[in-house]
C-alpha cells in the first residue's frame, strides 16, 4: 500500500512539471500575440489617413 501512495505521489509530481513546462511557453506566445495586436491598432490609430488605402 505504501508503494502505491509514493508512486502516485511521483506521478502527480511528473504531471505537474510538465504542466508547468506547457503552460508557461503559451503564455509567452500568448502574451506576444497579444502585444502585437494591441501594437497594430495603436499603429493604424495613428497612421494618418490617405485616400489610397484602404
């Protein structure tokens, strides 16, 4: 039974690590998809405006 409760425990250790190797990748990627398109709109907000573009 022992066994058992220390090899669950390791499991739950190895899943939480990876999560965690997941998780914060993606909020990088995230946080630059992000960043990108709030830094788009503020461009196009500024670009003056010219009647041969559309």
């Amino acid at each position: 039974m022992q066994l058992i409760e220390s090899g669950a425990r390791g499991v739950s250790m190895v899943y939480q690590l990876g999560v965690d190797r997941i998780l914060i990748p993606l909020a990088i990627v995230a946080g630059l998809a992000g960043g990108a398109m709030i830094g788009s709109e503020i461009a196009r907000m500024q670009a003056p405006e010219s009647p041969y573009m559309h």
